[in-house]
C-alpha cells in the first residue's frame, strides 16, 4: 500500500461487534475476563485500550516501523525514551532543537545522574568529538525547530552504532510522508502528534515508534509504570488526523513552496529559511533524504527585533500563537532561554502554513510587510 492509502487504512478494520466502519472510542477502564486472566488482550485501559491500539498500528505502519507506542503529550514519548536510560549514562543531542526537549533534559534528567553534550550535528565530524565511553543515545531532530537545519540522519546514525549507542529522531517536523529516520538507520523515532500527526489544534498526543521489540518492551513499560497514556477520545482525534495527513501535508507544502521564494525576494527580510530554496544550505541534503521539504518556514527581518513584533501584530488572518502544524496557518516569534545552546535570531518568526488558499495567505503576509 502507498503513503495515501495507509494513512486512511493501516491499523484499522471495521469494528468486529457492528461494523462501525471508524474505530470507536472505547471508554472503558477495564474489560471482562471470561475466567480470570482469560481475556483477548486487553485487560485494563492504562496498559491497552483499542482505539489506541488503532492509532499505534496506524502511525507504525506510516513510519516503516513494526510497533507504536503512544503518549500523553510529545514530551512523555521523549521522557520515556530517556527514562531507558540509567544513571552514568551520556547523550548526545543536536544543539538546536525544540526548548521543551532541551529543558527536559537539563531540568529533569541531569539530577538524575545523566549527563549531556549539545552539538552541532549538522557536522557529523562534531558527533565523532562529542561520542563518550558511557554514550547510549543520540538525539537529532531534522529539520531543526526553528532554525529548520537539516542533519545527516544515515551518516549520523552509522556514526552512532559503530559507538554502541541507540539513535531517536523527532521527527514531527516531517512527518513519515516526508521522512522516515528508521529507513536511514535511526532505531527510534518521536513525534508530537499533537502537530502535523492529529492536524488540526484540537489534542495534544505523543507517539514512539520502533521496529526493535527490545526497545518497544521498554517503553511500554515506562509507559503502563508512569502511566503517561493519552485518553481514548485524544487517540481517536489523533487516528481521524492521521487519515488526512497526505492530504493535508500535501497542499500545506505545496502553498509553503510557493511562498517561500516570494518571501525571499522581499527587502524587508534578511534571511528566509526553507530547505526547498536552492540558496539554502540544507537543501541537497534535504532532497536527498526527504520526501518533500515540509511547510515550516523561518524569516528573519532586516528591521530586526522590533519589525519582526510589528510584522505579527499586524496579521490578521494568519494567527499568531505557539504551535505547528494544524489546518491554520500560525507565526510565532520563536526565542530561546540564553541558557539554551544555540541562539535564535532576535528578527526570527517561524510560520506553520496552513490549508488555507495560497493568495489569501499572501495577501495577509503583504499587508504586514507594508505596515514595517
Ligand atoms: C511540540 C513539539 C514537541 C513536544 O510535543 P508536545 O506534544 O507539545 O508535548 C517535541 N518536539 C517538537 C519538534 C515539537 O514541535
């Protein structure tokens, strides 16, 4: 079956009890056993519930993976990926990616006797310098939020392995419709499915996929042990958006690949980041690795600090708030805590473009350009 397809399909089959052609919500706690521990599988609802089951199954099969293990939020996914780990451990992660990841490991996990090194991986050379004895795991996220670099996930995952660690992509940037890290070698992959996944704003939900039944083990495990599962309703939020993903995916990018060279030729912008453009430096890269170049797009404003403010208050179709990857399309001044590894531009608003009609998009983006 192809991308398309899948998505409406994979890891789903009409109810078995009436036919409902959409898995149902399955609000239960718990499930009747015929004799006890006799049961088909589902026993109680923290450990298995079908409807989540159908989006596992869904966003597995997207992925290339053989099992999906969903989450409360993006954040849990990651947080149990790290609850693998143990104290003494080292990770390596790229230098610039989403501030909720970074802060969950420095916050969290450093006090619990993990430790750290944040490089630019856009250098494999720089993963070689920063692999330790004791490094378990590798981090990446590409296209990076909201620098939207893109990182050599096979070169970066042969590096990895040949040091006996495992490698995570967080791939919500992407999507599987764009690029799918188990293929390049990455042994698991994360998503806030709360983005691009579910599509429309409405659920927050988090996603782990893997083929290693090992790795799979252990994150259910964390999972059933810390209880972080999504509800049943927000799982059949997430699978009803997952069936539109090509859809969706496909006319957002579409519309960001057609705006984003207009951008570019505005004065009132130093810089716009799209790995579509061929002046980006990601861009051979990206083509060779991803299936489409996504519909993020950063502008950074000659103006500076002050245009980029003036430049989102004065929209007003496309709505400024925090977030990605809905039907609507979003702008927001991205800044990173000084703490954080790698600066953002003062001048940077990232935009999630959205579904709706590219002029209509346009004309918004022009009429607050006028008002710099
Ligand atoms: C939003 C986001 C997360 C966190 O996901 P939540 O669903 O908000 O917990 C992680 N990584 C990236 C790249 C994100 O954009």
């Amino acid at each position: 079956m192809r991308f398309a397809t899948q998505c409406v399909h994979a890891g789903q089959t009409p109810d078995p009890s009436t036919g409902a052609v959409m898995t149902p919500v399955y609000f239960t706690s718990t499930f009747a056993q015929r004799a006890p521990g006799d049961h088909d599988g589902y026993e109680y609802a923290r450990v298995h519930n079908p409807t989540r089951t159908a989006l596992e199954g869904n966003l597995a099969a997207l992925e290339g993976a053989a099992h999906g293990v969903a989450f409360a939020s993006g954040v849990a996914a990651t947080d149990a990926v790290l609850k693998g780990l143990s104290a003494g451990d080292h990770v390596v992660a790229t230098n610039d990616l989403y501030g909720g990841t970074y802060r969950l490991f420095t916050q969290v996990y450093e006090r619990f006797g993990l430790t750290f090194t944040f490089a630019d991986l856009t250098d494999p050379a720089n993963l070689e310098a920063a692999l330790q004895a004791n490094t378990k795991l590798v981090w990446l996220e590409t296209p990076t939020n909201p620098l939207l670099r893109i990182l050599d996930i096979a070169r970066l995952a042969d590096i990895a392995h040949a040091a006996g660690a495992d490698v995570a992509v967080d791939n919500t940037f992407a999507t599987p419709m764009l690029q799918q890290p188990l293929a390049l070698g990455a042994d698991l992959v994360v998503h806030s499915a709360t983005k691009f996944i579910a599509g429309h704003s409405d659920v927050l939900l988090g996603l782990a996929v893997t083929s290693d039944v090992a790795l799979r083990e252990r994150l259910l495990a964390k999972r059933t042990l810390q209880g972080s599962i999504p509800g049943p309703f927000e799982a059949w939020l997430a699978l009803r958006g997952l069936r539109t993903l090509a859809v969706r995916l496909d006319r957002a990018e579409q519309t960001a690949a057609e705006l984003a060279p207009r951008l570019a030729e505005r004065a009132e912008l130093s810089r716009v980041r799209y790995p579509g453009l061929p002046t980006d430096p990601g861009r051979g890269l990206a083509a060779a690795q991803m299936g489409g170049f996504g519909a993020m797009i950063s502008i950074e404003f000659a103006g500076g600090a002050a245009a980029a403010e003036r430049f989102v208050e004065s929209l007003g179709l496309i709505t400024p708030a925090t977030s990605l990857g809905g039907v609507e399309t979003l702008a927001e001044r991205r800044r990173r805590q000084p703490s954080e590894p790698l600066a953002v531009p003062e001048s940077l608003v990232r935009l999630s473009i959205g579904i709706e009609h590219v002029e209509d998009l346009w004309a918004d983006i022009e009429q607050a350009l006028a008002a710099l």
